[in-house]
C-alpha cells in the first residue's frame, strides 16, 4: 500500500450534500469528481460543516448537528458580538476599525493543526480559515457553486482585511474570472475545472436520456426573492401565458433553499399556484408540474428541456452549456452575459415584449433535446478539465 500523501479537509455547508438512498452516506456533488482523483492518489479525506448545516442519521431517522459545527457556530456568534461592539465603541467614535474574528481564528488554528490538511477544498471557505490557513502554509481551494461577484462572499462589508481570500478559485468556465479581477488579490489564482456536478450525476442523466418523452417543455428556474427570503420571485404571467398557449409543458424547480423539507417546499409551491390562480392561468394547470431540486438534479432536468426561462438563476448557465435556448426576465445577470439571439440568450431585461417571448417559445419549439452522444462528448471534455485543475492545486503545495 502506498504512503498516505496527507490529509485534505473538505469545508462545505450541508445544503450543497446529497444523500445515498441506500445507506445514508453522503457526496458533495459540486467536487466528488475531484475528490474521487484525489483519493486515489492516496490523499484522506475529512469533512468540517459551516455553521448552521445539519445531517441526517439514517439509523435513527433524524437531522442533528455535528460537535464541530456546533463548536464553530459558536466562535461566530462570538464574533459577531465583537463586531458589533467594534462597530459601535470603535468604528463610529473614530472611524476605524479594530475587530479580527478572533474567536473562529482560534478554532481554526485548533483544527488545522491537528489535522495538518495539505490543502483545503471547500464552498466559500472563511476569511478566518483563510487567514489561518495561510499563516500555516496550507492550501485554500474555492469550489464554485453559482456565479460570483461582489455580492456577499467577496463583499467589501464582510471582508475586513485582504488577507482571508482563497488561494485558488475553481471556475466551470473562466471567463467569469475577469469579474472579480479588480476585487481580490493579484496573487488568487484561476482555473476552469469545468462542470464536476455534470461528471458526478452522469450515470443519472444518461439513464434519463435513455427514457424521456418527446414533448416539448420549458423549464422555469425559480429563485427566491432576496438572501433569507423563503418566498419565491414573482413568476412572469405573460411569459407563461405565452408558453402555455403554444401547448409547451411548463416545469417549474423550486430553489434548493425553498426545498430544504417536504414542508418548506409544498410552501413554495402553493406561492406559486396562488400566483399563478391571480393571474388567471389557474385552468392551464395540467401543463404545469412541479419539481422537488432534491430528487432530481439539475442536468436531469435540463436534458428534458427544450428551453430554459428565470428570474436570476445562475442555472441558465448549465442550459446554455446544454445548447438550450435561455430566457432572462430580469438585468440581474446583465454581469456575465447579454442579449443574443443567435448565442440562444433572450431577454436579460426587466421588460419582456411580445415578440421576443415569441421568438424564444418558437426557438425553444424547434430546438432539439441532446443526445447522447453529444452529452457523453462535453463530459469528456468536462473532465479534461478537471484534471488540468487537479494538477494546479498539487503543483501549488
């Protein structure tokens, strides 16, 4: 047996996990693909949870909270009291700041040096586990998980100093890097690894393509309205109306965050049916069919489509990737594409008019679902990239 080449930690908060329906297990299907490489060349895997993720006990039938997320949930309450005291003593008598999450450092340092990772891959790793992971020499890698910019995560409010970045941010494609090129760092590196969830779920999409209809359907890609919200956005009557008139099945996937039980998601769907009775398109309602984002997975779904429609999804995406023809009834996303017909991309306006609802419908109409040797061709090339990226986080140790 070969020589452990050493620990990784893998930080992540349990919303991005999905369960084995057979033994209870776990896989985080934005990096398993990753993982798996990594694993077999003999690097051990440990898992740490952001605070506030809860697992599931497949033995006893419930959710609960690890030690460590428990422990680490506290050292942010901690901290987020020494911001608040910062902020009122400090930042407003002299209009500087004083605060370091003093706390988290602490429990990071705690864990880091027990567990000595050579690296650390996870999804918006702290600025804190950042910060100290440097100090150690270890390793930070950011998975994506959805489109960045300078909201939250790499927002000048939450970082306080320039010192808690990722040392290397995993793009699905790397053009997305040029947004955040005046925010961080110059010293973060970039590398497109590709889509990892779409080589993850590749035995399910296939066997989904193996046994899906040919009628023609439009997925619509709900999001809630802002961050803790737990209604979805408004839908676009005149769009739906539009699409429902032309016979084309309207699916709708409700947000991972409207989903997370059977409870918050029949919730989410019963916003969107009084929606949908408001505006009349009540009778329509055989048409429209809902989908739990827990039981299916996104690429799933999308290879059932012949077109996609959201608000702010960072899905379409995935869609465009697929070929789908994508429409955007909002500015929202005006950030990383814009309006191009021939590219397949409509809308990306607050304003939808008629006739380019109906040149999209039309374009979705005739536009063909992948087959399957068109997908197995892109997942090829997926991992191709995935490799390159691998190769980058060992070549940085």
């Amino acid at each position: 047996m070969k020589n452990l080449k050493g620990n990784i930690l893998i930080y992540t908060h349990s919303l991005y996990i999905k369960y084995s329906q057979n033994n209870g297990q776990f896989q985080l299907p934005l990096g398993d693909p990753l993982f798996q490489i990594l694993e077999s060349k003999n690097y051990k895997l440990s898992w740490l949870f952001r605070n506030s993720s809860r697992l599931y006990d497949n033995k006893k039938r419930k959710f609960f909270i690890p030690t460590l997320t428990k422990i680490l949930g506290l050292t942010v309450s901690l901290d987020n009291i020494l911001r608040i005291i910062n902020y009122k003593l400090i930042v407003r008598t002299t209009n500087k700041s004083i605060y370091i999450g003093i706390f988290e450092r602490l429990f990071w340092s705690c864990i880091l040096l027990f567990l000595k990772p050579k690296f650390i891959i996870g999804i918006e790793p702290s600025q804190e586990l950042c910060i100290i992971a440097r100090k150690l020499n270890i390793t930070t890698i950011d998975l994506e998980h959805g489109l960045r910019d300078d909201a939250y995560f790499f927002n000048k409010i939450y970082r306080y100093t320039k010192e808690g970045y990722p040392d290397i941010l995993l793009y699905s494609n790397i053009k997305d890097a040029k947004i955040l090129k005046n925010i961080i760092p110059n010293d973060i590196k970039n590398s497109e690894s590709g889509y990892l969830d779409i080589i993850f779920h590749q035995k399910e999409i296939i066997n989904e393509i193996q046994k899906r209809s040919n009628k023609k359907e439009i997925l619509y890609a709900s999001t809630y309205k802002v961050r803790g919200s737990n209604k979805p956005h408004l839908l676009p009557e005149g769009i739906i109306k539009c699409i429902l008139r032309k016979n084309i099945f309207l699916r709708i996937r409700i947000h991972p965050k409207l989903a997370q039980n059977e409870e918050t998601f029949m919730d989410a769907v019963s916003n969107i049916k009084l929606q949908l009775k408001k505006a009349g398109i009540e009778k329509e309602s055989k048409n429209i069919s809902y989908i739990n984002p827990f039981k299916i997975s996104l690429w799933s779904d999308l290879v059932n489509a012949n077109g996609m429609l959201t608000f702010n999804s960072s899905s379409y995406r995935h869609a465009h990737f697929l070929g789908l023809p994508v429409l955007i009834h909002s500015n929202e996303m005006n950030l990383y594409d814009f309006e191009d017909h021939e590219n397949n991309l409509y809308g990306f306006k607050d304003k939808i008019d008629d006739e380019i609802c109906e040149k999209f419908i039309n374009k979705c109409a005739m536009n063909e679902k992948i087959n399957l040797k068109n997908f197995q061709a892109l997942v090829e090339k997926e991992k191709g990239k995935m490799l390159t990226s691998i190769s980058l986080i060992e070549n940085h140790l």
